[in-house]
C-alpha cells in the first residue's frame, strides 16, 4: 500500500496544488514530519491576519518574527502575506508617540510581508509616507478616522 511518506517530493507537490488551503493546513496538522514537508513544498502563500491590540502588540511582533523564521528555516523562498490590522480601538489607551511607535516598529520589521494594512487615522500619521516604512507588496489599505 502507498502512504504519502512513499511519494517523491515532486508528485507530493503536484498534490498539494490540487488542494485548497484548509485542507493543506489540516494536513499540516497530522504530525511535525507532515507539517514539515507541507510547508516546504507548498508554494501558496501563507496569509496571516493580525490584530493589533494594546494588550498584544509586543507579544504579537515577538509571535511573528518566530513564525517568519520558521518559515525561513523551511523554505528557501517564503511566501508570507500579512494584513496588519491596526485600527482596534484599544489602542487609542497608549499615548500617541506609543501609538506611533507600535506602528512604525511593525512596519520596520514587517514592512516586505505587509500586503493589507487597517487603520485608525488621527491627522498625525506624516511619517508613514517615509520610503522605511513603505510596503512594496502592499495591496491594500482601509482607513478609518478617529472622529473625537
């Protein structure tokens, strides 16, 4: 009998393109061998979406730096998309040079990945037109004003 353990990488990868990405993940989800070999032969993007909130967006920035990695490690080319959300309304707590610097730091480090990003504009937000924080796969972009 044939398992999937006895298939050359190449038809495996044939496989995995027939596949949507929920039953890609579930098969990532197997064992460690299987969630190996998924992410390195699969060739879609992995698309994380990310809220950024007061409470996690230190946790969150260390989160995704281990994540890219990963990733990295597996692959010699990833494809990560992100789409940043950064208009939750606890944010607003942080004082505004905190605010800009949750934002700025994310984009720093994220900036290549970022393909959607969400926002809450309060009229200060010059410094996202400097070229380091600019997204060059950025595909879209939701803005929302902060009416108070």
């Amino acid at each position: 009998m044939l398992t999937l353990t006895d298939l050359p990488v190449n038809v495996f990868s044939f496989l995995l393109d027939e596949l949507d990405p929920y039953d890609k993940n579930n098969l990532r989800l197997v064992n460690k061998w299987m969630y190996k070999l998924v992410t390195k032969v699969d060739l879609s993007p992995r698309v994380f979406k990310v809220e950024i909130t007061a409470d996690n967006h230190v946790q969150t920035s260390d989160s995704l730096k281990d994540i890219i990695a990963k990733i990295k490690f597996l692959k010699k080319a990833p494809c990560i998309q992100m789409e940043l959300d950064l208009s939750s309304k606890t944010l607003d707590v942080l004082e505004r040079e905190e605010h800009k610097a949750v934002i700025k730091n994310l984009l720093c480090l994220y900036r290549n990945y970022t393909t959607k990003l969400i926002l809450r504009l309060y009229g200060d937000e010059q410094f996202l037109l400097d070229a380091e924080f600019s997204c060059p796969n950025l595909k879209g972009i939701s803005v929302d004003s902060n009416s108070s």
